[in-house]
C-alpha cells in the first residue's frame, strides 16, 4: 500500500490496520482506497515479493516472539542496527 501512496498503521493482538477516513476524503479517494486494498490482498495472496520492506518483518517477528516481555529490547536493538546509533 505504501507503494500506492497510502500510509496505515500496522496493529498487533489482535493483528490489524488504522486508518482515518473523514467527510475531507471524496468518494473517489474511498474508491481507490478500497480498490488498491483488493489488489494488495490479491497479491499477497498469491504470493507477490517485495512484503519485507519497511517496518512489515519486525513487526511480524515481534508478533510471533513467545515472551513478548523482550519486544522492547528487540526494537531498540534493531532501530541502533539500523540508524547507527
């Protein structure tokens, strides 16, 4: 979705996506929101590359972590791998 121009909000437990739709957005806006979101679903069900960009692996390694009291200390050993902190 973010390669279509769209920025939402992955949740975990229960797994899900936050969006903010208000009278600002045109029904042509909804439109191809609803549209680009059959597309992205149809691919990754069919398997299409390029899921593990952005954010999308950790937060599904965090989800399936069993002690999820080490989440904290895996994000921040992740963000000082990766912004050289």
């Amino acid at each position: 979705m973010t390669k279509r121009g769209w920025h939402l909000s992955a949740l975990q437990k229960p797994a899900g996506l936050h969006m903010c739709i208000t009278p600002a957005h045109s029904v042509e806006v909804i439109d191809r929101l609803v549209n680009d979101l059959k597309q992205c679903t149809n691919e990754v069900k069919a398997g299409a590359e390029g899921g593990e960009e952005g954010m999308a692996p950790m937060y599904g390694m965090a989800e399936r972590l069993p002690d999820r009291n080490i989440v904290g200390d895996v994000l921040v050993a992740y963000q000082e791998a990766t912004l050289d902190c």
